[in-house]
C-alpha cells in the first residue's frame, strides 16, 4: 500500500512537470503543432514497442479500433489547444481546464452506459460550473486592467483564448473515454497496449496532415521537448496504472495523481512564471481543484 501512495505522488509529479515543460517549450518558441506531433509521435513508436514486446499484436474488434482512432484524435486536439492556449493565458488556468473536462465523460457515461446521477456528482458538476464563472471572470478582469495600465490586448485573442478554453473542456476529457468503452467489451488486459499505439498514431496523424498541407517541419527543439513530454506523460499513466496494480483503491489513486498534478502546475506558475492570479481566478483555481477531487471521486 505504502509504494501504491507513493506511485500516486510519482504519477502527479510527472504530469505537473509535464504541463511545466510545455510552458517552458512555449518561452522557447517551441510551434504548438510540431511540439504536438512530436509528442505523439515518440509515445507511439514507445507504445509501439511495448505492444510488440507483448506478443499480443494488433488483433482488436473494430468498435476497439474506431475508439481509438477517434478518442486519440480528441487527445491531440486538446493538447493542441491547451498548448497554444497557454501562449495567450495562464498555464494554471489552461491546466485545470484539462483537469475539469473529466466531467465531460462522466455526463456521457450516464446517457450511454445508464450510469447513476448520483448526489456526489450533481456537488461536482455545481462546483465546476462556478468554478468555470470565476475563472472566465477573473480572466475578463485581467484583461481589462492590462488595458488600464496600457498593454492593449486584441479582442481576437481573448475570443480565441475562450474558443481554445471550450475545446479543451470538450475533448480532453472526451480522449479518456475510450477506456470506458474497452472495459464494456469486456475484453482482456493486454489490449490496451495496441489501443494506446493506435490512438497515439491517430493523434500524430491529426496534426500531421495539416502540418503536410502547409508544409510545416518539425524542428529539433519541438523533437527534443516532445520527447520529454512523451517520456513524463507515460511515466504518470505509469505510475497510476502501478498505484492500481498495488490495490490502492481508485478513489485514493485518481484524486491524489489529479488533484496533485494541478496543485504542483498552480504552484510552479506562481513560483516559475511569474503568474499572478486575482481574487476572482484564485476562487475560480480553488473551486476548481475541489472539482476535480469530487470529480476524480464520483
């Protein structure tokens, strides 16, 4: 039990540094979509190799195929989004945003799979819609004091800054719910291995192709802190998947990796990049974080 908790904090600390990093490739002019094409590229040619290693091969019914294929694309339009989002915005912000779309799914899997609205949930979804009102608040507030003092911001880019806010709700939490879906097949463990290749490889290919069109490459900067990303987004899942696997129960495992990851991204955004929040977006990030827990809970 003890090593389950400390896979947990391990897990939170990767996909904290991992958001971290990616603000950090923003400062060094890293390209939103070669940093993201590189980041899906390396953990597919990883998870590649351990699907390999597994000897079960790519053998997965069509619905399992067609999940992956369309969830994969949400990941990769989500952190597409929370990328570029973060050159306009507070990666706090943006990162809790990634966080809260948990209840996306949830809501889905009560139409689809006939869950229970249950009184935990309905607290969650409460909470999260202040906490969105605070936050979007706060960032209007922001806005118009940077006005005051002088530093003129384009009505453009607050549009697309809550155009990138919304995307990312909708479809990061949306890329997880694939698992949903191969748990209903009842199928056996090891095909998550071939899944995971495949909705990597489908959020590669959906950056990739328009980067084709347009004839964008992908540097080695964007190689580099894509690699990194890839490396720490597979060592949280990881760490999460080892906490399970150790019979830490899930309602300890996902509200410590989740809830963690958000407070280690606040704290360095605060510490690293100099991002102050107001009262209203501090409410927003503290209403938000309850979410998240209540969410991870339910």
């Amino acid at each position: 039990m003890g090593n389950g908790v400390v896979s947990c904090f391990v897990g939170a600390l990767s996909f904290g540094i991992a958001a971290c990093l990616a603000k950090v490739a923003e400062k060094k002019k890293c390209r939103a979509s070669p940093l993201v094409v590189s980041l899906f590229g390396w953990s597919s040619v990883l998870m590649l190799v351990r699907t390999l290693a597994s000897g079960g091969g790519f053998q997965m019914p069509m619905r399992a195929m067609g999940a992956a294929v369309a969830f994969g694309i949400c990941a990769a339009v989500a952190f597409f989004a929370f990328q570029t989002s973060i050159a306009i915005g507070k990666v706090a912000v943006a990162w809790l945003m990634m966080n809260l779309s948990a209840g996306v799914p949830a809501i889905v899997s009560i139409w689809v799979y006939d869950e229970r609205l249950t009184v935990l949930k309905c607290v969650a979804y409460a909470t999260a819609l202040v906490a969105l009102l605070c936050l979007f608040q706060g960032s209007n507030i922001e806005w118009q004091e940077a006005k005051q003092l002088g530093r003129s911001i384009k009505g453009s880019e607050r549009l697309t800054w809550f155009l990138l806010m919304l995307i990312i709700l909708l479809t990061n939490g949306m890329s997880a719910f694939g698992l949903k879906v191969i748990a209903s097949l009842a199928l056996p463990a090891s095909i998550k291995f071939p899944y995971l290749t495949v909705w990597y490889g489908a959020g590669f290919a959906c950056i990739a192709v328009p980067m084709l069109i347009k004839r964008i490459r992908v540097g080695w900067k964007e190689l580099g802190w894509g690699a990194a990303l890839a490396i720490l987004s597979m060592a949280g899942q990881l760490a999460m998947a080892m906490a399970l696997d150790l019979h830490v129960p899930g309602n300890i495992v996902f509200p410590v990796t989740i809830g963690g990851s958000v407070l280690v991204v606040v704290v360095a955004g605060r510490l690293f990049f100099g991002e102050r929040l107001n009262r209203t977006s501090t409410a927003g990030v503290t209403l938000g974080f309850g979410a998240v827990i209540l969410l991870s809970l339910s």
